[in-house]
C-alpha cells in the first residue's frame, strides 16, 4: 500500500519541550518527580512516563517534598503559587505558545479588558487561561456560546493554540458583530496551523487518512475532523492494534498523520503495519520480495553481511587480496553479537522496533542457539589463523557479551547511575564502531601475520569513524523512544542537532582520509572511489532531516546498505 506521512506529525515543540524536561527530571532525580495533571494527552507516553517513577498529581497536595513539573497547556497561577506554598519544587514546562498567550490576558487584564477565549471551556489549556483572565474571562465553543455571551467595556479575543483555523475565523467575527471593537489576537500556533493545513493538502492526494493520537488530544480529533470535513474517510486510532486491517486495506493509497502529542515511535509503529499491507496488484514477487528484506533485517543476516562487505573494502584499500574466510569470520561473529546484543536489549527495543521484539520473543531458542553457533564456527575459523587473531576475537567476544551485564547490583551501592559499561552515556555506539574497526581491519592484518602498520592504522581509523556515524544515526532516528526508555545515547545525551552536527564534521573527516591518506602513501587508490559512499549517508541524513524517510525497515535498509556500496564501488576500483 502506499503510504504518505504528513512532514509535520510527531511531537511539536511544546510536547517536545515538557517530555523532555521530565525526562531530564528524571535523569537528575530517581524519586519525587510528579506532574500536575497528565503531561500530554498521550496514554501510552504518559504510561511510560510512570513506569519511570512519575507521578501524576490529580490535587494539589498540603504538602511535596518532591518536583512538581507543570505541563505543556499551563496552569492557572494560584494553582503554581498554592504548589510552591505546599514545599514542591516547580519546574515549568509550560509551552512558550500558552505563555505568550497567558501573556497577553495578563497585560489586557491590567489595563481593564475583558478576554474571550475561543476554546474547549474543559481543555487544560483553557482552563489555565481562565485562571489569568480571573473574573473577566468567558470562554467561547460554538455560534450558542456567541449568542448567549456576556460582555461590558474593552475586551480581547484570543484563542485556545490547538484551535481550527476556520472555526477562529468565524466565530470571532460572530462576536465583533454582536460586541463591535474588540481586538482580536490569532494565538493558534504555528504547529497546529501547519499540521491542520498539511492534513486539508494531504486529503486531496490519498484516499483515506489514517489519524493517530491520544483520544482525548483536541488537535488530534480536530485533524480528523478536518480530514473528515474534507470528505475522507479517516481511521481515528491510538495505537497500531486500533487499525482496522480489513478496512483499511480497500484503500491504495492512505495518508498518515498525528496528533501533537503522538511519539514518533507511534508513528513508526502504525506506518510499518500499513505499509506491510500489499497494493492491489502488487506482483507476488514484490510481496516475497519485501518479506525477504524484512527477514533479512530482522535476523541480521542483512548487518552481518554488510560487515563481511567492509572487510572487503578494508582489504581493498590496504592493497591486500580480500580473503574469504575473512569476510567470513566478520560475517558469523557481527551475526552473532548483533543478535545476542539485540536479543539482550529486546524489552527496551519494544518502542523503537515492536516487530523485531516480537521476531525475537517468539524464536527465543533458535536465535540464541545459532547466535552461539555462528559465535563459535567464527572462533574455529580465526583460531587457524594464529593465536594472536584468536586471543582478539576471544577477548572481544567475552567483552561484548558481558557489555550488557550489570557489574555494581543497585543493593551494593545504591546511588551511582552507572553500574555497567552498557550504562556509559554514547558507550555502545563507540563499542560498536571498535568491534566493527578490529573484526574487518585488525583480526584480517593479525592473521596474515601482519605487524599493524600506518596503513593497517588509517583504514582503522576510515572504518572506526564511519561505523561510528553508522550507529549513532541510527540512535538519532531512535532518539524518541530510547529518551522515554531512559537509554543514554549520543543524541539523548547532547541532543539530535548536535549529534548530527559532529556526524557532520565527522563525515567530512572521513572525506579527508580518503582524500590525503593514498597522497601521504597510507591507503591505495581506491579510497578516491569510495567518496560516494559518504555522499549517500550525508544525503540520507538530509532525507531524515526533511521527514522523507522515517524511521523504520526502509530506513535501517538504506544505511546498511552504505556497506555494500562501498564494497561494490571498492570492486569497480579494482576494473
Ligand atoms: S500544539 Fe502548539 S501550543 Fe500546544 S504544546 Fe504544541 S507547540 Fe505548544
């Protein structure tokens, strides 16, 4: 089936904001940290989110000791002031689009103007509002609300953010007309207008929507309402499991969008279900096709051999003959830490990737079994080699498999963060990168018997960086999910700008040592030949960064394949 993703659904900046200033909360505080009132109008984040240890305080408590984080709609001020007079630590996460509204109630109320909010009279936000605009304020849903509205002297219109476009317009004329000389402020931000205008395009092009959010998210039922009034049908759900299948599948085309507060995880998770659903008419090779990627993804077949690939052109660019049992001893020993690894992280992998999680929760035993298998043919095979190649793999082997492992138990000292080398904030991404650089660049050199010169030590370094960029991209796609899990990568530690900003400069590095290292005599000529490969992965960033790729098979697909690329481009070099 075809399916077009709405650039702007996921997260907006406020939702954004207040998770990830509860999250950051959490990382400084291990107990204590409540909200007052759910953060988002999101169950399942707000779940998670409590699974993590927050509270959501319904009543503001005689007394807290704890953080107390205010949400993205705001709340009324007494509400702040009655928390801080209870002994609670506040922190304010209200979305800088509320205040600037509360702002302009607080500067009018001051000078003697009535405010009039056009909004759901029970929405958080509205209710926020209200407590600023005091005795002053009405609130407006409907042409009956107009009818019936109360208003003496200068007064203000604005607008509850998440508010339709349409419904703004016409309702704040109705009241101009009955109360001539009001000032009228637009305070519809700008996410909800974008996200509401993408949805009235998008309706023209699919010929169905498919609307997913919080049921109880104003903006994610006004989105549907839109697409509705725009004569699609529209599939309201929370999650994956809420699609109905049979229906949905009548359709060849379907757009896709979410409310503010919808993780991207959400998104990804609904996205993979409708896009494993087959176009009408798509031939039965393609459909077997697409199962087959999805196999080889799945089982790190597709990874391994991506690994066995940089082998090659490690060889290639060290002017050495690629052995085969190289490319195979690569192969079975990244198949294997891939998947032991993987399997090991399965629980906190659920939200990034439910299908792999499932792949694995249901062949438990055989992927364990031929990961030890494969772990063990890859040690027969190097142990031909020498004893030098034998040792590095033994020892990377033992070291990758007790990564995960929890070396200082939470009874023994209770307030450390870090108990294991796993729980290093950015440590797998750099691990990964070193197991990648010795298995296809240093155990190749030790079993030809080779003493590591500056070139086996350049090509170390070429391979070293570029897995690096490799993994961390993929924790950039994954930012989302591994922040709410708590899992402490690069760009959940540093942010997903300034990850991609030093996978930038990283990059052009990488650019570099192909193009001076062959100059200064370190790697051959086929290095010029690979310039490509770096080209892909800065355009796949690019793709990532404008939302036309998500995260997801099709995206784990294209970064892998930079691997055999470069082993194809390392091969043309040699004709
Ligand atoms: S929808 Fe707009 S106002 Fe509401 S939290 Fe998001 S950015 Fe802020």
């Amino acid at each position: 089936m075809k399916v077009i993703l709405a650039k702007s659904a996921g997260f907006c900046m406020g939702v954004r904001r207040a998770v990830e200033t509860t999250l950051e909360v959490i990382r400084k505080e291990d107990t204590g940290v409540s909200t007052f009132g759910p953060l988002i109008h999101n169950p399942q984040v707000l779940n998670l989110l409590e699974e993590r240890g927050v509270r959501v305080l319904r009543e503001i408590p005689e007394k807290e000791s704890g953080t107390v984080i205010i949400r993205a709609h705001g709340v009324p001020p007494v509400d702040k002031e009655k928390l801080r007079l209870a002994g609670a630590r506040i922190e304010d996460a209200t979305c800088p689009h509320v205040v600037k509204v509360q702002v302009i109630i607080k500067k009018y109320l001051k000078q003697g103007y009535a405010t009039v909010i056009i909004g759901d009279r029970n929405h958080a936000e509205v209710e926020g509002l209200m407590g600023f605009a005091g005795s002053l304020g009405r609130v407006v849903s409907n042409l009956e609300d107009v009818n019936s509205l109360q208003l003496e002297g200068p007064y203000i219109i604005v607008s509850q953010t998440t508010q339709d476009e349409t419904i703004f317009e016409d309702l704040s004329q109705s009241i101009l007309k009955r109360f001539p000389g009001g000032r009228v402020f637009n305070t519809i931000c700008d996410a909800t207008h974008k996200r509401q205008e993408e949805v009235r395009s998008l309706c023209k092009d699919v010929e169905a929507m498919v609307v997913v959010g919080g049921k109880n998210s104003a903006n994610t039922k006004r989105l549907a309402e839109i697409a509705e009034d725009m004569g699609c049908p529209v599939f309201l759900v929370e999650t994956e499991d809420e699609l109905d299948l049979e229906e949905v599948s009548k359709y060849e085309c379907v757009g896709v969008t979410a409310g503010a507060s919808t993780p991207t995880w959400m998104i990804s998770r609904v996205l993979r279900i409708l896009e494993a659903i087959p176009a009408k008419g798509e031939s039965r090779l393609k459909q077997y096709g697409s199962r087959l990627l999805w196999f080889l993804l799945a089982t790190n077949i597709y990874v391994s051999i991506a690994g066995g690939a940089l082998t090659y052109t490690s060889e290639k660019l060290q002017n050495n003959v690629p052995g085969a049992s190289h490319f195979l001893i690569a192969v079975l020993y990244l198949f294997a830490m891939h998947n032991l690894n993987r399997f090991t992280d399965r629980k906190l992998q659920k939200f990034n990737d439910p299908l792999r999680t499932l792949f694995y929760e249901k062949y438990r035993w055989p992927v364990l079994v031929i990961s030890a298998l494969s772990l063990g043919l890859a040690l027969t095979l190097v142990s031909e080699n020498g004893l030098k190649p034998f040792l590095l793999l033994t020892g990377m082997s033992i070291f990758g498999i007790f990564y995960s492992v929890r070396v200082i138990p939470r009874a023994a000292i209770t307030n450390i963060r870090v108990r294991g080398l796993k729980e290093i904030p950015g440590s797998k991404t750099f691990l990964v990168a070193v197991a990648w650089a010795f298995v296809t660049t240093l155990v190749p050199a030790l079993s030809d018997s080779r003493i590591p010169d500056l070139t086996t030590l350049a090509v170390l370094l070429f391979v070293l960086v570029l897995v690096f960029i490799r993994s961390a991209l993929f924790d950039v796609f994954e930012v989302q999910g591994d922040r709410i899990v708590g899992r402490e990568t690069l760009p959940v530690c540093i942010g997903e700008h300034k990850t991609i900003y030093i996978l930038h400069i990283l990059m052009v590095i990488l650019v570099l040592l192909l193009l001076l290292m062959p100059l200064a005599g370190f790697m051959s000529g086929v290095s010029f030949w690979l310039l490509p490969g770096i080209v892909y992965i800065f355009g796949l960033t690019q793709l990532y960064r404008k939302g036309m790729i998500t995260q997801g098979p099709k995206l784990e697909f294209c970064l892998e394949t930079v691997f055999y690329l470069l082993a194809g481009l390392a091969w043309l070099a040699k004709v």
